[in-house]
C-alpha cells in the first residue's frame, strides 16, 4: 500500500482558523447599566430612610429598621454609606438640589420681581410637601458632621438670600412696594417652612392647592398696587381631597394634624 501524503496546503486559511474566538457571555452588566443600578439603589435608601427619619425622628431609627424596610441587610447598606449621619446629610442634599433646581429655572424664565417671588414660593411650598423637601426644616443641622453641617447652613443663607433679591427687585421695577427686603423674606420663609412640619399625606389640601392658597396669601400684600389689580379675581374654594366622600371624626384642615 503507498504512503499517503499528510502535508497540508498552508497557501489557504483554514476555517477553523479564521473563525473569531466566541467571548464567554459575562454575568455582569455593563459598566453604565451597572452604575444606573448602583445610583437607583441608593436612592431608594435615601427614601427609604428619610421616610423613617420624619416619622419617628432621627435618633430613633437605626439602620437595621432602614434595612428591614429595603428587605435587605444592614451590611449591605454600607456598600452606599458609610454610616446614618452620612445618610441623613445626602437625605437633606437631596432637598437643596430641589430648591436650587428651581431657583436656577426661575431666573432662567426672568419676568419682576413679583413674578419671580411668587414662582418661588409656589414651588417651595410644593416641596415642603414633599419628604426630601420637609427634611430641609425637620432635621437638626447638629447632627451633621461639621462639614456637611457647614454645606447645610450656606445652603440656607443662599435660599434667604434669594428671596430678598427677588423682592429687592421687585421695589426695583415696581412691582413691589417698597419694604424691608429682609423682614419680608423673614416672613415668607418662616411661613412656607413651617408646612415641611404640619403637612400630612392623608391631609384634605393637596400640595398644590397649598402652594396656590401660600402664594396669594403671602405674595398679595407686597404686591404693588396695579399688580394687585391684575390677579385679583374672584376667591375660589381650594380643592381638597376627597371631597365626594364623608368624613368622620375630626377634620384635617390644611393638611395638617388637624
């Protein structure tokens, strides 16, 4: 029997040659799903805990009721924060960034000083009815390391500053009559804070039929006299919830405890 040739001819590529290697399919998400999944975690035990926060009170709760909450253990909480007063102060954050989201939407529109300050308090008062919002006036700055608490307070002066400058500007063009700037946002701002401390979820007012109602109330009496002239219309029963339903028992006004 004759000798069978093995050479094989190197001229032609083989196929199993030029056949890409297939990559091993990876059980990790892609980086940016990855990081998307990482922000959406720790967001929700920001809310998480903020909820607890305003219900009990900072001191009261641990971070094992945080985790209870978020069905997940109190180690895995650490993998976002390095401890409750870490997550309080971003709890706090998450309500200024709110407020300047706002702010810097307002002075993008321009229009007076009346038009500015009343978008403001309309938009604050809002918040206050929000958690992220109430934290701004219900937590106690002196639990926060002192860096965040030092954050926390220039964040507030930069608030109170706004409101002066849009009423400032409101005496400017006239829109305003003339006042004490800093008193009148002193006024303002004690009033729109204190809702982040009476408003309750089940309350009969919704958030924006108290911004409507906190808006007139507080924004009228500065108003100068055409300006009055022009939003005066006649007075309109603000919406409550549940208004087609019977109540018993004490009424809630305003949202509040009642």
């Amino acid at each position: 029997m004759g000798n069978i040739s093995l050479d094989v001819d190197r001229s032609q590529p083989s196929t199993m040659d030029s056949a890409p290697p297939v990559p091993p399919s990876s059980p990790w998400l892609p980086f940016e799903s990855r990081r998307r999944a990482r922000d959406e975690k720790r967001e929700a035990v920001l809310r998480a805990a903020v909820q607890l926060f305003l219900e009990q009170g900072y001191h009261r709760v641990t971070l094992n009721e945080v985790a209870d909450r978020l069905n997940i253990t109190k180690p895995a909480l650490y993998n976002y924060f390095r401890g409750k007063d870490e997550i309080l102060f971003e709890c706090w954050s998450m309500g200024a960034e709110l407020v300047d989201s706002v702010i810097t939407e307002i002075n993008a529109g321009g229009g007076s000083g009346l038009a500015k300050l009343r978008k403001l308090v309309h938009a604050y008062a809002g918040l206050m009815a929000t958690d992220f919002g109430a934290s701004l006036v219900r937590f106690d700055l002196r639990d926060l390391a002192e860096r965040n608490a030092g954050v926390a307070r220039a964040a507030k002066r930069r608030i109170d500053a706004t409101f002066r400058q849009y009423i400032a500007g409101g005496i400017d063009d006239r829109s305003i009559r003339p006042c004490d700037p800093k008193l009148a946002a002193f006024a303002i701002a004690g009033s729109l804070n204190w809702i982040g401390h009476w408003y309750r979820r089940d309350g009969e007012l919704s958030p924006t039929a108290i911004a409507d109602e906190f808006t007139v109330r507080l924004t009228d009496g500065l108003a100068a006299a055409g300006r009055l002239e022009m939003t005066k219309k006649t007075p309109r029963a603000p919406q409550r919830r549940n208004s087609g339903r019977k109540t018993t028992g004490k009424k809630r006004t305003g949202g509040g405890r009642g």
